[in-house]
C-alpha cells in the first residue's frame, strides 16, 4: 500500500478536533522556527502575502474548481 493511500484511510478517522489540533502544532513549529531564525521576521510582509497565496492556490482550486 502507497503512503498517500495509507494517509488517506487513517484522515478519515479525523474529527474536526483532530485537525485544528494538528493546525495547532504546526503554528507552533513556525513560532519555534522564528524564535531560532529572528531574520525571518526582519522580511518585507509582501514575501508573505506571494507565499500564502501560492500555498493557497491549490487547496483553493480543489475546493471550488475541481470536479
């Protein structure tokens, strides 16, 4: 059985808790990441608006485009 495959059938035992708690965690890591890297949050606040939008682009597209 393929990783993406197994991954899928264990999601699917997710409640809503289990996500945002895993939402959770990994806000979590990036405030650890910018406490260990300052220089991170000395960059202009457009990098991260080009950053979440191509983090969002594919999420959004299956969402609402995808049959």
């Amino acid at each position: 059985m393929c990783m993406i495959k197994f991954f899928n059938k264990r999601i699917r035992f997710f409640t809503i808790w289990d996500i945002k708690l895993a939402q959770l965690c990994a806000m979590l890591v990036i405030i650890i990441l910018i406490k260990l890297i300052p220089a991170i949050t000395s960059l202009s606040y457009w990098w991260y608006i080009i950053l979440l939008i191509l983090a969002a682009i594919r999420p959004l597209y299956i969402m609402f485009f995808k049959k």
